[in-house]
C-alpha cells in the first residue's frame, strides 16, 4: 500500500481522492467545458455542427472520443483572440507561445483562471517538498512566455521567498544563488546545467550554496542528464510540464518519487493516441497526449493534440496522489528525426551521451543528405584532459560514442569530439537539432 504523505500535497484531499469520485468530477467538468465552448467560441460551434455532435452529447467520460481534435493551427486560424469563451473586459492577463513558424499562439486567463493557475503551481511546489522557508530563484524568462509569471505566483501563493531574476545574466544568477541564500532554483534544465558549469567556472563549490532543490522543466531531458544536475548542485531535481495552449507549466509535475508527472486530472483531461490514426490507445502505451481543459474559463482547449510522446503509467504511485503519471516526454513528434527511416527522438542520443565518461551533457545533432542517404553527425563536448590526450584514446572514445548510438539508437552516426565550451548554451529551451535536409530534399 502506497504511504500516502499527505503533508507533501497542497490540496490533499483533490490530490488524493478516489479514482471513482474523480471520475465524475471529470464527466461534470467536461460536459461544462464542452457547452461553455460551443455557446461561446465560434470555431468550436462549426466543428462541431460540421462533426453533427450536439454538446449535450457528453453522457459519459468515454463520450470525449467523438470530439474533433483542437490542433496548434485552430489557434493560428483564430488569432489572435477567437478562440476566447470570454470578452476581453473579463481577460486580466495575456500569454503568448513563439513557436518556429508562423504567428504565434495567443492564450488569455480570467481571474479565476489565474487563481486556478497559481494553485496548480503551489501543487507541483509542495510536491517537491518547497515551502514557505524556501528562497526561489526563478530563472524562467518573464514576459510573454508562461515560465515565469506562472511559477511566479505559485511560488507566492505557498509563501515562499520569491527573487523573480528571469532568465539571463548567468554571473548574477550565481552572484545572487549564492549571496541571497537560494534554497530553489527553477529554470530550463538545460539552462540548469549552464549555471552548474558556469559555477565550477568561478570557482564556486556547491557546500557554497543554500541550493537544495531544483524544478526543471519547458523541455525534454533525460534521466542521465538529471544526475548530472543533481550531482554538480548536489540538489533533489523534479520535472514539471505544461504548455501554453493549456495553461502554461503546472499541467504535470513529479512528487520526490520521481518517477514521472502526476497530471493534475481535476483540471486536464489526457488521453493518448497513436499520432498517425488519431485512435486513442489502451492506458498504458506510449503515443502522442492529447489534453482537455476541464476547468479554463477564458480558453477552453477540446482535444488538444500537443505533439509531445510520451505514455501513462497505469500503476499507483508511493506519494499517495491518485493522478494518474506520464512518463517524461521522449520529445514531440515534430522534433522526432526520420533517420533512414529509424525515429529517432534527440534525447536518445543525449541518454547515450551522458552514460559514457568523459562526455560532456552539451550536444549537436547535424542531419544532411548526401545523394538519397540520410547522414547524422553528432557534435559532443568532451572534458579538457580528454581533448588534449593522445590520438589514440579520442579514437578509442568516438568508436564507442558510435557502437552506443548504433545499438541503442539504430542508427549510425559520425561523431565529431569537440573541445568544452564550444557548443552554445540555452538561457531559456535548448536548440540541439540542425536539420539541413530541409535545404537538401531527396535527390530521384
Ligand atoms: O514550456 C510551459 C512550461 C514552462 C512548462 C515552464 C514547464 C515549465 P510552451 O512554451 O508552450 O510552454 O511549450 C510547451 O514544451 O508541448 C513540450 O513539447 C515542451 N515541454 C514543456 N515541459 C516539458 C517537460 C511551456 N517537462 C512544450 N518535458 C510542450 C518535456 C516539455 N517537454
């Protein structure tokens, strides 16, 4: 029997209650959530009539099935502010995702939407054991990205000591972990392990710092790379995922078992579903999640597809919360690299690259296209001693880089080592993938 340690939990009796009881919160909230967006939102009022679903048509939780998708590009069709169930007098606050191409997505929250949303983020907090005696760095980026003000009043709401930096200026990020006495750091990982590196750089040791957890999240990383922060920090590191078109972080988050997110399930309905058929799949197996608001009032999201691969973990956790987990995400589907036909997701390569001695967590993945052959180069740092020794062991390591990715990726890889500090660092999500095949199509 799970132990349920109902002091780590912000809300115990939601975080914890019976599946059964849950359940019908759900089928309440959807069918809510289902009226509120056919009376409100033209766009989900032709979908439907378009699909013929009347939106009393929600009998059951099952029932959510026969609901079209909502995908990235219903937001671009409708920018900036036709997805909105609410007018602009009742919206108080705006976010915006930048997205690669084209415009970016437009998400608006009422005042109820932001208290929801500041106690979604108090959840994931206590989860990880931050209190009101904790000093919370908030490195995430202030302003339009969700990062920042949505850990913002979370962190206020649980009582902690709030320092909102934002993203950039690494001394001061140090200057201020250390002189400020932080005790959380929430960031990027990636960005997490520019500072850790930045820090051994000034000669700064981790028994300098207060530091004793970090709350990463915003993009995919692995297990090994989590280590890595843990060990250089000497910290506890969770896991948190959101996005924008939901809500922004506080959509699922990791307890200290750490073993993937608790999806707060009282607010978002998932699903998962094989990414080519759109068929949903049984609990357990891993496809592309989709998520349903069951609460949002200023932007009710039916079906969003977010492209992120992950699955549910069926199985009850020891934390005692009775959401159900994701797994971390293995990456979107539209950053999955078709290699020779092989998927393969970035963090793989990362997985392989952190469990060999001497590499260093900071990579490159370089795919072109010579003739009708798809190529992958791997650019990886390696540690000073490393570089400057002999021929010989530089040979010895790239061979092993390659038999590693080769048999735990399926692909073959060259693989450049190059010297620390020379690949780019992210302040905010990392950019690991250059695709040139997009300027080198298939010949024939
Ligand atoms: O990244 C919201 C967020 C901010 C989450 C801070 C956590 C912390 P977007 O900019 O809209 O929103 O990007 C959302 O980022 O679909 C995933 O692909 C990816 N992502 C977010 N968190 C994780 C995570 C914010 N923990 C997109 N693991 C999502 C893997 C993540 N991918």
């Amino acid at each position: 029997m799970p132990s349920t340690n109902l002091t780590l939990m912000w809300e115990p009796q939601l975080e914890s209650m019976e599946r059964s009881e849950l359940e019908s919160l759900q089928l309440q909230r959807l069918s809510e959530t289902v009226q509120r967006a056919y009376h409100q939102v033209p766009h989900y009022r032709n979908l439907f009539e378009e699909n013929a679903i009347a939106p009393d048509s929600i009998q059951s939780i099952q029932d959510i099935r026969k609901l079209p998708f909502t995908v990235k590009d219903h937001f671009r069709q409708n920018y900036p502010y036709g997805m909105f169930a609410v007018p602009m007098r009742d919206i108080v606050r705006i976010h915006s995702s930048s997205g690669t191409t084209g415009k970016p997505t437009v998400v608006g929250y009422t005042r109820r939407d932001l208290d929801t949303w500041s106690t979604l983020i108090a959840r994931l907090l206590s989860a990880s054991n931050v209190t009101a005696d904790d000093v919370i760095q908030i490195a995430f980026g202030y302003g339009l990205f969700t990062g920042g003000f949505g850990l913002h009043y979370g962190a206020e709401k649980v009582g902690a000591s709030v320092i909102p930096i934002s993203s950039g200026n690494t001394q001061k990020q140090l200057m201020i972990m250390k002189d400020y006495l932080t005790t959380a750091l929430i960031c990027t990982p990636s960005y997490a392990m520019f500072l850790a590196e930045a820090m051994e750089q000034a000669g700064i040791r981790r028994e300098d710092l207060r530091l004793r957890t970090g709350l990463f999240g915003g993009e995919p990383w692995t297990d090994q790379m989590r280590r890595q922060i843990e060990e250089r920090f000497n910290i506890h590191a969770t896991d948190n995922y959101g996005l924008s078109e939901v809500m922004g972080p506080g959509v699922a988050c990791e307890c200290l078992e750490k073993k993937g997110m608790h999806i707060n399930e009282d607010h978002f309905y998932p699903e998962i579903i094989d990414p080519v058929s759109g068929e949903v799949l049984p609990l357990g197996e891993m496809g592309e999640l989709v998520l349903t608001t069951l609460t949002r009032e200023a932007l009710p999201v039916i079906r969003y597809r977010t492209r992120d691969m992950t699955r549910l973990i069926p199985e009850p956790c020891a934390c005692g919360r009775s959401f159900l987990r994701m797994e971390k995400p293995s990456g979107r589907s539209d950053d999955m690299l078709i290699i020779r036909g092989v998927n393969v997701f970035p963090t793989q390569i990362e997985e392989v690259l952190c469990s060999i001695e001497g590499c260093e967590p900071h990579y490159k993945l370089v795919v072109d296209r010579q003739g009708s052959l798809d190529v992958l180069e791997v650019l990886v740092e390696v540690n000073e001693h490393l570089f400057f020794d002999e021929m010989k062991k530089q040979n010895a390591l790239v061979k092993r880089i390659q038999q590693e990715i080769r048999s735990m990726v399926g692909v073959s890889a060259t693989v450049r080592l190059v010297e620390k500090k020379t690949l780019e660092r992210f302040e905010g999500k990392s950019k690991r993938v250059v695709d040139k095949r997009i300027q080198h199509p298939a010949q024939g």
